[in-house]
C-alpha cells in the first residue's frame, strides 16, 4: 500500500516539467477536469496533477519519480473504461498516453502490427484494410478507446467466442515498471519462454506496469458474413436457440440476444425492422468463405425454425446486414434515450443458465423499483443489464448500485463471474469479496507486489483490501456462503 | 477417477514444515523436459488426481482435474463431436491436462485455434503455503483478478501444482484436408505466410523434408472449394500425417543423440543459418532444428528471427535449457515464484537455475 507522498504538488510539477513540455504538466482545475473520471462518470476524483509524456524515456523518469516519493500513478488512455479503473486518486498522477497515438508499421505478410499505447482500437482495422487485414476484438467504444486500454482491460467485444480477447490477439508489449526500468513481455513468436507474463499483464488494470508500446495480431478479412435475426416469444427458446446453434457445430462469429425492453429500445432508435412482439431477439452472424457461410446460414435458419423462432430473417445485402447490427450496438444510447441515466452492468454467467437470470432480474427489479434492459453476449455468456434510473432523484443511484450488486452476486451463484470486459476498477472492488476468498485475494496482492513494491500503480483499484472483503461479506443480505461452484439451483 | 486434492495438501504442508521440495509429477511422459529435476526433493503425484468434473456440451466447456490423462478427456469430448482444439501432444498413453499446460504444449492446429494457454478459463492451484486457490472460472470471459491461470502455462509447475482446470473446447471440424507439394526452405516461409493471409479454412502449415503441408479444415463446401483453389496434391493419409506431427512422432523428432531445439521466432523471419535440419511448423513461429551446440550459440540467431529458443529434449540439461531473460524480467519472476512459492518447494531449479 502506498505511504503519503514525500513531494508537494509545486515541487512535483517543477520537477516534470525539467524533462516535459511545461504545456503537459497540467495543475489547474479547469484544465484537469475532464482527466476526473473515464466512462464511469458516476465515479470522480481530482488528481493532485496531470502529465501527457511523450517519449518512452519521459515515462521511465516520471515513474522514477513518483516510485521514489510514494506517489500513485493512474495510467490513463480515452478514457472510455466502464468500471472507475482510470479514476485518478486525489494524491497522484495522471500519466495520460494520449500522445502515444502512432501507428508505428504493420506487416501484411507477418499479419502483425506495432502500436503505440494511444492509437484507437478501430484505427487499427481501418488502416489494416488495405491489406485485406484486421484487428480482431472490437469493443463498442473502439471509435474512442485505445490499443492500450485495451491491454489494461483484457477487452472484447461481439466476436469474443471465434476470434477471442485481447490476450489472444497480442504478441509482445513493451512495459514501464514501477520502478521505471523498461521490459519487453513476449516476442514476435507465439509463445515466450517461462511463465506468461503477456498474459499476467493483460487485464492487469494498470496495476503491474505502463504499457508503451504493443504488438497485435491481424486477421484477414472475411470473404463473407451474413447475419440471421430471429426472434422468440419466450427468453427460455432463444436461451435454448443459442446453445442450439453451438450444439450444431457452428461457432457464429457473432451471437447477440437482446431482451424484451432492450429490442423496442433498438427498434425505435434504429428502425432496424426488429420484431417488436418478441420476448427475445438473437443476431447470429456466420463468417468465412461464400461456401462456408452459405452452408452454415442454412443450417442456422433451420436450427432457429425448429427451436420454435417466431420469425427468422436473413441479411441479404451488406446494407441489410448493417441495419440489423444497428440496433444492436445502438442499444446503449436506444435505452438512454427512454431513460435520464443508465448503469450498464457486465456480469458473466454460464449460457444454460440464461432464462433463469433474466426471470430474476425481472423479479429484482420490480423489487427494487427500477426498470432494467438487456443485452447480452450470448456466443460466450456475456450479459450487459442496463439499469434505467434518473440521477437527479435521491437515492435512486443508491438503488441502482444496490440491484447491480445483486444481479452480480447471482452471476457468481450461477457459477459466472462479476466482470467480462469491463473489468473490477473501483466499480466492482466489493464485489471481488464475492467471488474470492481472502486467501485468493491475498494472492492477487502478492502478485501486484511483484511489479510494485511501493504500491504506486492505480492503488485501490482492482483487488480489495481485505479488511473491507470481510465488512462487505458480513452484511446481512450477503449471508450466502462463498460458493465458488455450481449454481444452486442446478 | 478420484479427488486427492486434500492429500496434496497434506504433502504440501508437510514438505513445507519439513523444509524438503518436491518435484510434481503427472503422467511422467514430461520428464525429458525442462531442467534435469532436483534429485534430492520428494515427489508429489498428481496423476492419481484425475476425472471431469463438469462437462456441458452446449457451453462449450469442460472442467477436469489435472491429472486426467488427455486420451481420457479426448475420448469423452468425441462422443459429443468436440476436441480440444489446441491439440495437445501425447508423448505417451499417461500424458494429463495439467502437465500439458504446465509446459504450455499445442499441436499444429496452435496458430489458427489457439494454444492450450489460450483455451483456459480457470484453474484451481495449490501455492506453497499449501492453500487451494481458485482463479479465473468457467465462462469464456473473466476479468475479475489477474490472469494466474494462463501464467500457469510454460511455468513448469514453479508456482503451484495445478489441480483442476476450466478450458473451452470446440466442434470438431466437420471436414479436413491436406494438401502437399515440394518447396524450398527458403521460399517456403513466404508461401505459407502468403496463405495465411488469405481469408481460407487454413488450420495448419509445415514444412519439413523438402515438402510443404497445409491442412484446411471447417464446412466441407469450403473446405473442398479452397483445395480447388490452391495448389498441391490432396494427402491420402492428411489426419495421420498431423497426428504425427502433434505427437512429435514424425521421423524428423526421432532418436535423442542429436540434440532438439525450439525456436519460437517471427513466422516471417529467414531461418537461422545453422549447421543441422529443421523442420517448420505453425507458418513458421515454431521450428524446429536439430544440431549440436549451446545454448548460447543458439539465442542469438532466435534473437535475429524476432523470439526466443529452449533446449526441448536432449543435450546438457544441468546448464540452462531457456532463453537467457532480462535482469528487469529476472527480478519480477524471482518475485512472482516467491509469491506463490516463498520458501520454494516447487520444481527447485527446473525452469532456470535461478528459479
């Protein structure tokens, strides 16, 4: 854990600004202010100051520095994380990696590229392209959200199931430490000696290190997707419909299922043609060769028929493909439209279990007073309830926290997990009480002190203090055991 | 088909009371690799911690105890039309998951569906102190805590003895086919690089003996329509052949006089001039070469190719047998093993001397 700072703020900011630009040590509140939350604006913090470095050499000095004062460092990318993770804390510095935004080569025939931290997710693909290449995860915010972050969260996306995560599309990243020495964790081969310290970093949360620089993997474009829609009038057939389809063989490069109030939601904002009767909408999408897709839609098609879909349609045309994805990745401005304020949840439950969460969470939230939309991952059991409140309401944020807590400690009773992509950050730290043990959780802080000594990355995010862990499981609705496997309920 | 988690335990505790070390074994058919184990520590077997767990088709995952043999769980997987896809190397009837994952091995198919690393979700371990931990979980997605399960993979079991693991499985293909033609060493990384690169159902590529190999396996429409396309002559034995190659039971790997390394290198990377045979797998990340020398003498020419070398089998396994690591890297590893280790009873010197 970290001490009090050794430095003031005057003399922290004369010191960076020796080796930085003086324009990006930032000390003035007006111009700190957008660093003092990310995504999760619900969540904010003032930094003692901010710094955007520009060389790898001005990162090392400022972790030297600020590893020598017992400063915290909060590593931070666009910002667009959804759990706090880049919250600045009120002691330390935020080490923004904006100016890292160069896109340094891509080798067509190796089918890698070489990032530097800043450069946006879809950046990548849209450069890419050219060699009929392209990056793989592809989280909802990738507009905005960079390479870096990415890294730091572990993030996915729709294509999670076939193309897999962060951590399985990255060859090597170069990393300042804490204590400002500079490491390369992997190689240009697929495989490192020793143990997977790529793999260790990613997801880390900026709690191990400061990545600057990255090497991805790059796919080659498809020669095809076609996407099926096909709607349900029960949550129960289209849970069912989804392991149908995997049963049958097919891995769907995408596999979307959105809710009742998440499909009238997307339809009003993207008129995507959606059946608005439907208890239950999946978005298949089969990629590959003109073969392959045109075997494999048809067999989906029937596979959905048999299932009992009530109406079941085919993208026939890139346009028509596009519309129906629209509604889906709309679906979080589509329900912030109906509502002044929504809390997007990120739980993981194993996928049979889906009827059964989604009937609960209905219950909850007429418990709880709040209406709740979802849309879910449904190719690798990844559920995104939307919580409708209205922040200008006391208490009613309040409220909302308390459903999201108990949405996922069912997840972690269902045998999921409280986070899929989103990661713990300060959002979800009580959380980890659920799905860890003290003995598991010391463990975590064993491993941070391996990259950290003095506790200068991102403290308090990511893995609980225990003393908290044990507050937090002692209160009266948490009575329920730490019960790691199957779901009660069978 | 049996829990003797509580008996590891109890052997853990022991050996860490009693200041003794212990050396983890499975199926045993790992023990040529790695550093030559640690004649004085006791030994601690998993290979009677066996049998799945769970196992849920549709979910597409599979939850075992480390010591079941892979023949076991393959057996089980095909009733369903699944596999594990990363095609884990049998170096023996007694081969487990868990040393499988413990060494980091896949087979051929590795490149295009991922390695045995890559399929684990979750993983239960048993860390020096003797506590059962539980890390990652049965979904396909988990962020919660950092990623100890896939550090496990290429650790050699220095951090804990893995007790069980949670890792996705896939649909077997529904079709396959190899296609062979000759080709120079040299003009062969370009070729299969070039191949890759194309939007096919590629699934594997190698190169040994003055031939070049390509697998295409998925939707038999495509499967057939690419073969069409792309050159070479359809292999009458294809399946038999990549059996071969993921149980290093190809001639190239035959005999142990002659030492085996394992470049893991840039796929596009030229093949290091060196005075011995190779053979290129995975589009050319891993190749293998056989030939006398050092390690030293090896790790530049990796180095050169973008990755790093290991002494797989054979050679002098009292010096190192892996890439040379950093000091920056030494100090952090040194500080994980302590982590989970602190007064080192696991695989003492098995990974590097200093470990």
């Amino acid at each position: 854990m970290t001490t009090k700072p050794k430095v003031s703020k005057a003399e922290l900011a004369e010191q960076f600004r020796a080796f930085i630009d003086p324009d990006y040590v930032i000390t003035d509140d007006e111009t700190m202010k957008p660093y003092e939350c990310d995504g999760m604006s619900m969540y904010c913090e003032m930094p003692l100051l901010v710094v955007l470095p520009e060389t790898v050499e001005q990162v090392q000095r400022v972790m030297r520095i600020c590893n020598e004062n017992a400063v915290p460092v909060v590593a931070r990318g666009a910002g667009t994380g959804l759990s706090a993770g880049a919250m600045p804390n009120k002691e330390g510095v935020v080490l923004s990696l904006a100016k890292f935004n160069r896109i340094i080569d891509i080798d067509p025939l190796a089918r890698t590229a070489r990032l530097q931290p800043g450069v946006r997710n879809l950046a990548i693909s849209e450069d890419a392209a050219q060699f009929g290449l392209y990056y793989g995860p592809d989280p909802s915010s990738q507009i905005a959200c960079t390479i870096g972050g990415n890294v730091a969260e572990n993030s996915g996306g729709v294509h999670c199931l076939k193309y897999g995560l962060t951590v399985h599309n990255i060859l090597s990243v170069e990393m300042v430490t804490a204590e400002g020495d500079v490491v390369n964790v992997g190689s240009d081969g697929l495989d490192s000696c020793g143990m997977d310290l790529l793999a260790l970093m990613t997801g880390s949360e900026g709690l191990l290190g400061v990545v600057t620089e990255v090497k991805v993997k790059l796919l080659p474009k498809p020669e095809v997707a076609q996407v099926v829609m096909a709607g349900f009038d029960d949550v129960q057939k289209g849970g069912d419909a989804v392991g149908g389809i995997i049963s049958h063989g097919i891995i769907p490069g995408g596999l979307e299922m959105m809710d009742g109030h998440a499909i009238i939601a997307a339809d009003d904002f993207a008129q995507a043609g959606y059946p608005r009767d439907a208890k239950a909408l999946l978005l298949c999408e089969v990629d590959g060769t003109e073969e392959e897709v045109h075997e494999h839609i048809a067999e989906a098609e029937e596979v959905f028929r048999k299932l009992g879909a009530t109406s079941v349609r085919t993208s026939q045309s890139e346009e028509e493909r596009a519309l129906l994805w629209k509604g889906r990745k709309s679906a979080f401005p589509a329900v912030g439209r109906i509502s002044p304020d929504y809390y997007c949840m990120d739980g993981t439950i194993p996928r049979r279990h889906i009827a059964y969460v989604l009937t609960e969470m209905e219950k909850m939230s007429e418990e709880f007073g709040l209406r709740v939309a979802n849309v879910f991952h449904a190719g690798d059991g990844n559920l995104h309830p939307l919580i409708l409140f209205d922040a200008n309401v006391p208490g009613e944020f309040e409220r909302t926290e308390a459903f999201g807590s108990r949405i996922l400690e069912m997840c972690v009773e269902v045998g999921g997990c409280i986070t899929g992509e989103h990661g713990v950050g300060v959002e979800k730290i009580r959380q980890m009480a659920v799905q860890f043990n003290d003995e598991e959780l010391q463990q975590f802080h064993d491993v941070k002190a391996a990259f950290d000594p003095a506790g200068i990355l991102n403290p308090g995010k990511g893995v609980p203090a225990l003393r908290f862990c044990q507050e937090y499981r002692s209160l009266e609705h948490k009575q329920h055991t730490h019960e790691h496997t199957e779901a009660a309920h069978g | 088909m049996a829990d003797i988690s509580q008996q590891l335990k109890e052997q853990v505790l022991q050996a860490r009371d009693s200041g003794h070390k212990l050396n983890i074994v499975g199926g045993g058919t790992k023990a040529f690799m790695g550093r030559e184990a640690d004649v004085d520590a006791g030994t601690l077997n998993v290979g009677e911690h066996t049998g799945i767990v769970d196992y849920h088709p549709v979910e597409l995952v599979l939850t075992v105890r480390a010591g079941t043999p892979l023949s076991e769980i393959e057996a089980t997987l095909a009733e369903e039309g699944q596999c594990l896809h990363f095609e884990p190397p049998h170096f023996g009837a007694a081969s487990t998951i868990g040393g499988t994952l413990a060494c980091n091995l896949s087979g051929p198919g590795r490149p295009w569906a991922g390695s045995v690393r890559d399929q684990v979700l979750g993983i239960r371990l048993l860390n020096g102190k003797g506590e059962h931990l539980r890390f990652g979980g049965q979904v396909m997605k988990n962020v919660a805590g950092y990623d100890v399960s896939r550090l496990q993979a290429g650790a050699l079991g220095t951090l804990g003895v893995i007790t069980e693991i949670s890792m996705k499985v896939m649909p077997k293909p529904a079709a396959s086919l190899t296609l062979v033609q000759e080709m120079g060493m040299d003009e062969v990384i370009h070729y299969m690089n070039s191949r890759a690169a194309e939007p096919k159902p590629i699934t594997a590529a190698c190169w040994v003996d003055g031939k070049v190999y390509l697998r295409l396996a998925g939707a038999k429409s495509g499967v057939e329509a690419t073969a069409e396309k792309w050159s070479g002559e359809v292999m009458e034995q294809g399946d038999e052949f990549w059996r071969q190659v993921q149980d290093m039971q190809h001639e190239f790997f035959a005999g142990n006089d002659v030492p085996l390394w394992r470049f893991s290198v840039g796929s596009t990377a030229a093949t290091p001039k060196l005075e011995g045979t190779w053979f290129i797998d995975w589009a050319g990340s891993q190749r293998w070469f056989r030939g006398a020398g050092e390690l030293k003498d090896m790790e530049p020419a990796a180095r050169a190719a973008g990755g790093q070398v290991s002494l797989f089998r054979g050679g002098d396994r009292t010096a190192e047998v892996m890439h040379h690591q950093p000091e920056a890297l030494k100090g952090i590893q040194r500080r994980i093993k302590n982590a989970f280790d602190p007064d080192n009873i696991f695989n003492p010197g098995r990974l590097y001397s200093w470990l």
